[in-house]
C-alpha cells in the first residue's frame, strides 16, 4: 500500500500540469528543432475546433490520455499526434522547450499558450483566435477558455509557435 502511494506521487510530479519548469528563452528563439514544424493544413483552427468537438467535456486525470481523462500536457500532446502526427514531449515541462517564443500580440491560432498557475504550477494550452484557448480545466474538463479571463489573464507566462 505504501509502495502504491508513493509511486502514484512520483507519476504525479513526472506528468502533472503543475511541473516545475526553466525560465523561456527569449521571445524569437529557437527552443528545440526536435520536433517538424508544424504543417498549417493540419495545425490550424478549424481542425483544432473540431478536435475539441470530439473532446469536449472530457474530464481531467493526471496522466491520462484518452477519452477517460486527460491533463493539460496530455490534451496538447493528443491533439498534436492526432492533428499533425508527430509526437510531442508529454509533461508541460517538455513541452516549454518547444518552438520559438512568440509576444502575446503576436498569438495565431495553435500557437502553445504556457500559465503560471501557482508558485510551481504551470499550464498549458492551444491558441485560437480571438483571445481564447483550448485546454483541460480540473472542474470541467476538455474547454475553450478566454485568455481575458480574470483568471487566466494575470496567470499568462509565455507562448511558443511550433
């Protein structure tokens, strides 16, 4: 039983939304190449959209990536294999070192949004237009969400263009 519970805490430190991560590099930096960048015919808008149709209301579970529940670093890597087709690093942690860091007035639809939710915290999600994203929320799942939100706005970090 001891055994069981403290597996479950280092799997929750290893894939929670809420990892601890480095400091972005400059805005207009290169972050990784390790990834292809991604094709605007399928990392776009209206496909992002549909994805979130077909995921909507999907609950939160740390670690999870299917329709059972899924974080926020798993809701961006789902997205982006079914979308794009590579994968992308699983924790929020990996996927911060990802892309070029872009200035918020310069946000485009799949852009990655990165939040300082707590001390340690951080979330992430998917840009789309008009100042909303598409990301898991604990309460209510799989959602779109404004960046003006009084919640979400002061908790904006940084965002990276893949």
């Amino acid at each position: 039983m001891v055994l069981r519970a403290v597996i479950t805490f280092v799997c929750f430190f290893l894939t929670a939304c809420a990892a601890q991560v480095d400091l972005p590099l400059p805005t207009g930096t290169q972050a990784s190449t390790d990834i292809p960048k991604a094709d605007e015919r399928l990392w776009n808008e209206a496909r992002l959209l549909q994805f979130h149709q077909q995921w909507q209301g999907t609950p939160y579970r740390l670690g999870g990536l299917t329709k059972k529940g899924l974080d926020c670093s798993g809701l961006v890597y789902v997205a982006y294999q079914d979308l794009v087709g590579p994968s992308l690093p699983r924790t929020v942690q990996g996927q911060t070192h990802l892309g070029t860091r872009i200035n918020k007035r310069d946000l485009q639809s799949g852009d990655l949004v990165f939040f300082k939710t707590t001390g340690r915290g951080r979330h992430v999600g998917v840009y789309l237009s008009g100042h909303r994203f598409l990301h898991v929320s604990t309460k209510k799942g799989v959602m779109i969400s404004s960046m003006d939100n009084v919640y979400w706005k002061p908790r904006y970090w940084f965002a990276s263009r893949l």
